[in-house]
C-alpha cells in the first residue's frame, strides 16, 4: 500500500469513525487504556486446534496455508476481544455481513492504526507488519471457522486415574504443614510449583496444563484443583510424601474455572469445571474426576433477550447454604445456580445481572457472591441462601477484582472491595443488610488507587492492611510496585513498595510486572509475584505484613512466569 493510498484510507477512516463501531471494544468516542489492551488481547489455546476453512464467496481469496496462519493469529491476539466466532464478546462483531460492506482497504487502515475506542494500532506498534496487516483484513471476511465441539465421550477419551482411591495415602505421608502450601503457577512451562509457606522452599514441580488459571482445594483440605487454560484439569494429592497428580481430564479446548462441592454432607463428593469453548460445565466424581455431566450455557443475554452462540463460563464457586454451585456465565450475564443433589434431575435457577460476568468472592459470611460484570462496570451481589439477585452495583471502569478483599470498615462496616482495570480507583461494597442496611450492596466509598491495570485486592482478618497490584498498568513504576493501605486510616493514602526492586533480579530487559498480593494462612505475610517473560529470571517476594519490610526473595530457575499464587488454607475457606 503506497503512503498516498494510506493517507488517504486514514482519512476516510477518521471521517467514518462512528460507523466503524464493528472495529471497536467499546462505544465510539470512549478511549480504552493500554491496561486494558493488554488484558484483552490475551491469547486463546484454541490457536493450535485445527479447524475447517470455509471459503466465502464475496470474500477476497486466501490459500489454505495464509488462512490457517490467519486463522492462529486471530486465536492468539483477537480472539478474547471479539469471540471464538467473531459474533462479539468484549469486542464488537466481525462477522463477514459486516466485513464484506467495509473492504479489504477500510480493514487494514483499522488493524493498521486502531482506533480510540480501543482497536489496537497492530502495525504502528511493531505487532504486525503489512502483510501480516493485509492478511488478517483479508481474513476477517471468510465465514468464521468453528472449533470442534467436546462431547462426553471426547471427555471421557481424556481421563485418567493415575493413582486409584484405594492406593493413595491413608493418611498424611509428609511432614509439611499442609496448611500453609503455596500453589504458585508457572504459566510458560505448564506447571505449579508448590511451595512450603514456612520454610520458603518448593515442595515439588507439579505438571499441568498451560497456563493455569485458578488453584482450588477440597472441602477437606486434601486434594488440591488446577485448571489450565487448555481446560486440562490435575487433581493434586498433598498427602503423598511428595505431593503429586492423581487424576487428570480436559473438559474442552479453552477454560477458566474448577471447583468442588462445599454444602454439608457432600463435601469433595463432585467436582465442577467451566469452559469457554465449547460453552458449557463439566460435572465429574469428586475422587477420580470421572465425567458425570455436561450442560450447555448457549442461550439468551440478559436484557436484550438476543441469542449468544458462545457464552464463556468464567467463575464457579460452591455454595455453602445449598448443594449447589454457582455459574457465571459472562456473555449472558446470567448466574446459574446448579443443584447437584441429584444429576439426573438437575435443577438449575437463573439469575440475572448484567454482561459480562468475570471473577468474584464470597463476602465476609460467605453467603454473598460477589461478581464483577466487568463489561457493565458493575457488581452483582448474588444471594446464595435465597437463591436471588442481593444488588447491583455500579462501580469503575472494568473491575477486577480476583476475589476482592473483605474487611470491616469504621463507618460503613463490613464491606468487600474490588480495584478496576479501566481506572485508578479501588471501590468498596457494603456486604451487611442487618446491621448495616443503610450501606448494603451500594459504593459506599472510592478509594484512590495506583492506576488502571490492577488485577488483585487483598486483605486478611488478622491484618489491618489493605493490598492492590497493577501489573497491566504501562508505566513500569506502576506496574513493578504494589500499594497498601491502612484500613483504620483510608483517608490518609496508600504507601507504594518496590517490590521488584526488592527482588533483586537482574537487569535482563525483563517486564517484571508484580502479581497478586496473596496472605499466608497466619496473615502475617504478603507474597507476590515478580513476573517477566519465559526467557527472563522471575522471582516470588515475602513482605512482613505488619512492618511493611522485605522478609524473604524466593529465587530457582524453576520459577518461569509465575503468574500467581494460592495459600491452601485460605483457598480452602475462602479468607480474602
């Protein structure tokens, strides 16, 4: 494309702006910041899966091998924006009744040069080149390929009993404190590491799937889940001399979410994973993780009662009042409370919110879910007890809050907090109806924050201390340090720490972006992240929470990426 040709498409472009939505991730005249760029860009496992091209006639020609290179670029960079089919997820639709009106030429002028509604500038920013442009222009106006779908016998072909009930453990083989094990996600090489929160030193290389995205423990504190993003589940045994997989299953080709049930008298009995591709939930045996049921989550979105062909499955949880879990499926926005007291009659109560539902904790009594429709900037508070919609909130611009962070605040009383990606605020919820009604499930305070690009909040009932990251920030002072907060003096600001500093790793041109402040089961210790690339020196950082001073730097070349951590103790009872 020659410079005349350029100028003159950008400025079509810029005369067309507000008809070009289908090339946005948010409403036109809305600027989207770096931070959630990065956060929505993220790659998709289904890059790798092969997929059958299907060549629209009015669409510009391709060859099968430009098309499955297209097709792997797509899943790596757009997919998590604008949909597995291209129908729309965060993104708008790109689908070739849209595409087709627009042109090869108008396309690549939007992939080149983004947009301010939050498009990214793939060519000026050095992702892409101007083939690389060309061909994705070129792309989004085939008919869109469809991945294949994961029935239960698919499932089934996947599972595997390593070690059998009846040969595991009788009981606790190690001397470990079981209660204060880290679960710390290496996401480049596809395992966990699990290391000894008293003595700092690493327990044991677990393998995984890639890029694990939650660790969950049983009811009984015994077995611990991951879920990689490849939907590859391992199920952890912590009473093997050396900890280690006893059972393993894939319950699609992409996921978020695992969990097992809570409710008295069916503790560890079943075990639950949600996908995103296909949309749907996996309910397996508790022990084995042998494949029990699956349930489709295509239907209607909230409000405009249109259908939606791939709805993601983002957070599960397990309810403490009812056998059941708690589904949040983020492109409805709808929360679906599963009965799995009996799953050849499962009964299934919908409710409500608003898109797109993402992550969420338990409020302090652990009755409220608190679930961030980080597309809606709100916060609904699901009922766990009643079985209904508790309030929805509105707070910042995209929260994210992991689990949030519950503590007692003294005015408004028990509240739960959220930070945001999109802004630099940190909001906080009152969580109690009795003895604070006047302040239930409304903002009742905003505090300020490091920036847009945090990830996590945390808190712990023995602390006084409030914690945020914000990795995804761009400014590296930002995203290389964590701030905290004197939950008794919130007026007063945060205090900034350099953790990455404190970590002492080399200057190898690593992101050394700091990750999820996450408490030891006393709460007396902060352990963070510091994250760069699979080819750079990462590092874990222990800071004495009452002191606010460095207490250890955990460093092994094992340590590639790690991208998170669970405490055992406080995973298991939900303390955040």
């Amino acid at each position: 494309m020659t410079a005349k040709r350029i100028a003159k498409l950008v400025a079509l472009a810029a005369a067309t702006l507000v008809s070009a939505s289908a090339m946005a991730q948010a409403p036109a005249g809305k600027s989207v910041s770096e931070a959630e760029k990065n956060y929505q860009a993220g790659g998709s496992p289904l890059a790798d899966v092969p997929m059958y091209q299907s060549s629209n006639p009015k669409a510009p020609k391709m060859t099968q091998a430009e098309f499955d290179r297209a097709r792997q670029i797509y899943f790596e960079r757009c997919a998590g924006c604008h949909g597995v089919l291209r129908k729309g997820a965060t993104g708008k639709p790109l689908t070739p009744d849209i595409t087709l009106e627009k042109g090869t030429d108008y396309l690549k002028v939007f992939i080149a040069y983004g947009s301010p509604a939050g498009m990214p500038n793939w060519l000026t920013s050095g992702e892409m080149d101007e083939a690389t442009v060309d061909l994705m222009a070129r792309y989004v106006q085939q008919d869109p390929p469809t991945p294949p779908e994961w029935s239960l016998a698919d499932t089934k072909n996947t599972w595997k009993v390593i070690v059998p009930p009846d040969q595991r453990p009788k009981k606790k083989m190690n001397k470990y404190n079981l209660d204060n094990i880290f679960s710390t996600t290496l996401r480049d090489t596809g395992e966990v590491a699990l290391i000894d929160g008293d003595t700092k030193e690493i327990i044991n290389i677990v393998k995984t799937g890639y890029a694990v995205h939650i660790s969950r423990m049983s009811a009984s504190g015994r077995y611990l889940f991951v879920i990689g993003r490849d939907a590859k589940i391992n199920m952890i045994d912590l009473w093997m001399e050396k900890p280690d997989n006893v059972a393993e299953i894939r319950v699609g080709l992409e996921a978020r979410s695992v969990d097992t049930s809570k409710f008295k008298g069916y503790e560890d009995k079943l075990a639950i994973a949600g996908s995103y591709w296909p949309p749907q939930f996996t309910i397996m045996d508790g022990d084995t993780l042998e494949p029990l049921k699956i349930v489709s989550t295509r239907g209607m979105v909230v409000g405009t009662q249109e259908y939606h062909p791939e709805p993601r499955v983002a957070s599960i949880v397990a309810s403490h009042y009812k056998p059941e879990f708690l589904v949040n499926v983020k492109e409805t926005g709808k929360t679906l409370m599963v009965d799995y007291s009996n799953l050849n009659a499962l009964k299934t109560t919908e409710i409500g919110s608003a898109p797109f539902l993402h992550d969420g904790g338990w409020d302090s009594s652990k009755r409220y879910f608190m679930v961030a429709a980080n597309n809606s900037n709100k916060i609904a508070a699901i009922d766990a007890k009643q079985g209904e919609l508790a309030g929805l909130v509105e707070v910042g611009k995209i929260p994210h809050p992991g689990r949030g962070a519950n503590f007692v605040h003294p005015t408004y009383g028990p509240v739960w907090a959220t930070g945001h990606l999109g802004d630099e605020t940190i909001s906080l919820i009152g969580t109690d109806p009795k003895k604070h009604k006047q302040y239930a499930f409304k903002e009742v305070a905003k505090l300020k924050g490091p920036g847009g690009g945090a990830l996590f909040i945390k808190s712990h009932p023995k602390s006084n201390n409030l914690w945020s990251d914000a990795p995804l920030n761009p400014d590296p002072k930002v995203s290389q340090s964590v701030v905290v907060y004197d939950i008794k003096n919130l007026d007063k600001g945060y205090k900034t720490l350099p953790i990455a500093e404190w970590a002492g790793l080399p200057d190898d041109g690593g992101a050394k972006r700091v990750v999820q402040p996450e408490y030891n089961k006393a709460g007396d210790e902060v352990w963070f992240a510091v994250w760069s690339a699979k080819d750079k020196a990462s590092a874990l950082v222990v800071v004495d929470d009452k002191t606010l001073k460095l207490k250890k730097v955990i460093k092994d070349p094992r340590l590639i990426t790690p991208t998170g951590h669970f405490n055992v103790y406080n995973t298991q009872h939900d303390v955040y």
